[in-house]
C-alpha cells in the first residue's frame, strides 16, 4: 500500500489530518472563536465550514447542537 502521491503514484498528494483534529470537540472550540471574533455575534455557517476545512456541513451543524445545548446559543 502506497500513500496518494507517491513516486510513480497519479493520485494527488492530499494533507492528512488526524482524527483528533477533525473531533467534534476541537471544531467546536474553533467554532467557539470563530464565532467570538465574528461582527455582532453573526457567523455564515458555509464561511465557517470552509475556514474549519469541515466537507460536511453536518459537522456545523453537530456544533451548533452542541452549543444550543449548553444553552451557548440562543435556541
């Protein structure tokens, strides 16, 4: 088994990220700040997926969950 982008290999090389880096609980603290730095409180979801390299928005959207349920979020 060869890792994309190796010698000889056509396949791209693509930056692997580990799981801890894609948790749900360190995206909604990056979450958290993105939010904080955000005018007047208001975050676009599609900017914060984006900036949080997430591929499925579901992931914002678990973090929004999270956060209404800590009561973080208005509901």
């Amino acid at each position: 088994c060869r890792a994309a982008g190796a010698q000889g290999d056509p396949r791209p090389a693509v930056r692997s990220t580990s799981r801890h880096e894609k948790s749900l609980g360190l995206l909604t603290i990056k979450f958290v700040g993105l939010l904080q730095q955000a005018k007047d409180g208001v975050l676009d979801l599609k900017v914060a997926a984006d900036s949080l390299e997430v591929k499925q928005k579901r992931r914002i959207y678990d973090i929004t969950n999270v956060l209404e349920g800590l009561a973080s979020l208005p509901g």
